[in-house]
C-alpha cells in the first residue's frame, strides 16, 4: 500500500504542528522552522541545516555538505562544520490543544474542591470559603450577648442566611436570591449601593439607625461599612458619601425645608459650603451683656488671685471627654472678680446668684443676717450692731424696697460720692446690680424677672469637633475673641480657618466622616 501524499497546498516550511503543545514563535509571521519547539516549550532552532562529513577513498580530512531541504545554500556550511545560516530562536507559543487541557484540568480541580468543601462539610469549611476577619463588634463578648438577645447565630449565621447550613439550604439560598445565579442581565447590572437581603440581617441589632434625610437614597450598610477587612470596622471613605453629594442629580431632588438644594460637595477645601452661622449671620440669642475684648485686654480687669492675667482658659474648661467645654458658671468663673457685695461696710455679706426669689427673701431678712454675722464676728451687742448697719442702708437707699430696686436694676458702675480728708469723688460700686450683666424684667405685680443666659453647648450641630485634638492650637487662632465687644458674636472660625490644616496642604484629615456622622438625623429648624 503507498503512503498518501500531502495535499497540493502543502508547506512543509509552514507546518504549525497543531497537535503538539507549543508552536514555532516565528509562524505568526509565516517563518515557521521546520523542526519546531519541544514538548516542555523550548525552541529547538539552531540552523537551517545540520551539514553531513563526506570523505573520499584515500581522503583523510573530507568536505561538508550541506543538507537544506529544497538544495543546497549557495555558500554551503562554515569550515567547522556549522551551517552559514543560522536561525535566531523564538519563545514558542502554547497552542489551543494546550490551552483547552489547562482549562480542563483547573474546571476538574475546582469543582472537586468544591464540592469536597460542600458535601464533605470538614470542620474548616467555615474558615475556606470565609472572605477575611470579622471586625471586634461582630464577633466579641458583646455581639454574643446581643445576637442571643435578638435570636440570632453568633457565626456566619447571624448575617448569612445559609452561613452555617448544609448543602441543600445553601443551593436553595442561593436559587431564591434576587437577582438569582442564572439571571444573568440582572447581575451584570446589579450596583453596588443597592440594598439586598443581608440588610435585613444588619436592623435586627441596628433597627433604631437613622439615615440623616428620610428621603435620602436607600444604600447598602455594607456600601459604606465594608466587613471582613480585619478586626476593625473599614472607616467610610469619600467615595461613599460622594455618591449622593457628589451628584448634581441626586441632590437636586432633596427638600431642605423650602430653601434651595444643598450644594455639591467633593472636598472641604475646595467646594464645601460656608458655615451657616456665617451665611445666615446667625446671633448668639444670650442676653446676657458680655464683653469679651474688656475682659482680655482690658486695663481695669484686675489680676486673679494667684496675679496671673486673666485669659480664655480661665473660663473655658474641658468637659470630661475633652471634647467639648462646660458651661461658664458664676460661682466658678465670675465671682472671682464680680463680688455680689451690697454693704460696702461689710464684705462678710453677700447676695446669693441664680435666683431672684433667694434674692428678694434675703434682702427681706437683713436684719437676722446682720444679727447672725455679729454673733459669728464675737461683738458684744448684737442688736446695736444689726441697727447701725441697718441704719446705715437706710441713709444711703432710702427704705428696703428701694435697696431691692437698686440691686436688680442699677447697673451704675461707681457707688456714692465719699469725702476722704480733703478730696471727694466717687468710689466704685462693689455690686453695680443684677441689670448691669442680665437683662431685668418687671412682671405684671411689679416684681423682678431675669431672663436666664442661654449658652449654646454647639453652634455646629451636625459636625463633630474635639477640642482636645487641638490643644497644639492657640485659642485666638479660631476664636476672635480679643475683638469682640457684643455678646451676640458667635466667635467660631470660618471654613477657610480649619482648611488651613484640614486639607492636603495642610496635611490634617479632611474626609467627610471626620467631621459628620451620617446616622445623625439632621435638626429641623
């Protein structure tokens, strides 16, 4: 039987080999070598030809011939034997065949392992299929009391339907989720701010979560709060607040009681909007009278009593947490300088603060309070002592109610003219009166009312502030107090102040989380 003979068209120059594994690098560009790489892929090309020793009878050194397929070249092999045309070698390419029995191969050990994973359901199962570390929150003392509280798993169960489940209820999880494993166009379009049924394993512990607009887009927890990064909760970043204010169209459609909508935020160096106290030039509604540039630059401010000046901390002092400060106070913070000494004869005698009832009542009862005094100060007639100091008020305001008067609402800041040797002049008021620093009111009966001083514990409501992180920084850098004379001054700095270090010039974090809190539902106004 003959052999069968190639077909017409054939090259034997060009021959691909498709049923090896690799093929020649140079056959993309038509010049494939005719012996072709080795099964491992290494190219095997090193001449045209592999010239043959020819001797002749009686020849002892003999001639090289040269073997190319198609005749011989025109100058035939080098004198050592070595073909004149060498072949530069290439990186042989794998084929399809090799292609197709690596896909294979890694399909084969996959689904083995999965299923090894599935149906044999090892005690490590969990730890395979996990996708990293669950945070502290999700996974100490406290989430354990909380999940048996709420009747949940304390493992993969708590968030995952299927987590701990054997193989039919995850197949069956798997087939009843929206979109399903087989609805193909809707995962392809599937984002990943949209809610899925995970969110519901997130409100059994967290039902009392507000967003901070009722009508805001609904998002995903994990969108914003990224599980499994290790033991701590991913912070939110930028990307996910920027999602809706960094969106002309979404926030074009949130209301914000009848004004425009909010502008569109990406950093808070360069498009944050200003503050609103400014743009709305709010005013601190204390009426209460208070001057701050008097009290730090004043001349007549006297020395506290260890002789040091007086200056904003000595007023201002940190809560507990460090963040936030407490409330000025009288007794604390005032008194020091403000005597509420009424008889400038007697400093033993002063009037109590903060309510103007005790103040009516205690004026009313001088004479015990002077009787009291003289008992404690050791003098001999108690009554002469009360009488003389009595009389004593009485010539200089006349009967007790006009001393009443005078103390809630004078507020002369020198007292009665006083005649020392040969000079006269006025001596200053030790108690000026209630007037002098509240704003007094008379009621209807005649009595007096005191408006009560309002202190607003924050003017930024939805932002977080801590001022222990800013004790490197001088008070007057944010708070222009040395020129403030008004107590209607809300002495905070504006935007352009903190982006001088909240920004990236600054080298101070600047994300959106670092001052807002997006669970914080917003104050209606």
């Amino acid at each position: 039987m003959s052999e069968q003979l190639p077909a017409p068209d054939f090259d034997a120059q060009n021959y691909a080999r498709p049923n090896q594994n690799y093929i020649c690098g140079h056959a993309c560009d038509g010049n494939a070598c005719r012996l072709g790489p080795d099964q491992k892929g290494n190219c095997r090309a090193t001449a045209e030809c592999k010239p043959v020793l020819k001797l002749k009878e009686g020849e002892t050194k003999g001639r090289w011939v040269c073997t190319r397929t198609g005749g011989e070249c025109e100058f035939g092999p080098l004198p050592d034997g070595s073909c004149c045309k060498p072949i530069p070698k290439c990186s042989p390419v794998p084929t399809l065949r090799l292609w197709r029995g690596r896909i294979t191969l890694a399909v084969v050990a996959a689904s083995c392992g999965v299923l090894l994973v599935i149906l044999g359901n090892p005690p490590w199962r969990n730890n395979f299929i996990s996708p990293g570390v669950v945070s502290d929150p999700h996974s100490g003392a406290a989430f354990a009391a909380l999940a048996s509280t709420n009747h949940l798993n304390q493992s993969c169960g708590a968030c995952h339907v299927a987590g701990n489940s054997g193989p039919n209820p995850m197949i069956h999880a798997a087939l009843r989720a929206d979109p399903g494993v087989f609805d193909l166009k809707k995962l392809a379009l599937a984002k990943a701010e949209e809610p899925t049924a995970i969110d519901s394993s997130c409100l059994k512990c967290h039902s009392g979560r507000n967003v901070h607009q009722p009508n805001a887009p609904q998002i995903s927890c994990s969108f914003c709060h990224a599980e499994h990064q290790g033991k701590v909760i991913a912070a939110t970043t930028d990307a996910s607040c920027s999602f809706c204010h960094g969106d002309v169209a979404k926030m074009a459609v949130v209301p914000r009681y009848n004004n425009p909508p909010p502008p569109v935020i990406h950093h808070f160096a360069d498009d944050h909007p200003q503050f609103k106290f400014i743009t709305e030039k709010l005013r601190d509604p204390d009426s209460l009278k208070f001057n701050h540039a008097l009290h730090l630059t004043g001349t007549t401010i006297p020395k506290l009593p260890g002789g040091e000046k007086l200056d904003c901390v000595f007023c201002h002092q940190p809560d507990a947490t460090g963040a936030l400060m407490k409330p000025v106070a009288f007794e604390k913070n005032c008194r020091v300088c403000h005597s509420l000494q009424f008889d400038p004869e007697t400093p033993q005698l002063q009037l109590p603060h903060g309510n103007v009832d005790f103040v009516s009542a205690y004026l009313r009862s001088l004479p015990k309070q002077y009787l009291d005094l003289a008992m404690k100060l050791g003098s001999a007639d108690a009554n002469d002592f009360a009488a003389k100091k009595l009389a004593g008020l009485r010539m200089q305001f006349g009967d007790g109610e006009a001393l009443e008067q005078r103390v809630f609402f004078s507020t002369a800041t020198f007292g009665p003219e006083a005649q020392i040797g040969t000079l006269s002049g006025a001596t200053r008021s030790l108690f000026p009166g209630c007037a002098y620093c509240h704003e007094v009111k008379t009621s209807a009966a005649g009595a007096a009312q005191i408006t009560k001083p309002v202190q607003v514990e924050r003017w930024l409501a939805q932002a977080k502030f801590n001022h222990a992180k800013h004790l490197n920084v001088a008070c007057a850098t944010c708070h222009d107090a040395v020129h403030s004379k008004d107590t209607a001054d809300i002495l905070l700095p504006a935007r352009e102040t903190c982006a001088v270090c909240h920004s990236p010039r600054g080298g101070v974090a600047d994300t959106c989380a670092e001052c807002h809190t997006y669970h914080k539902p917003l104050l209606a106004r």
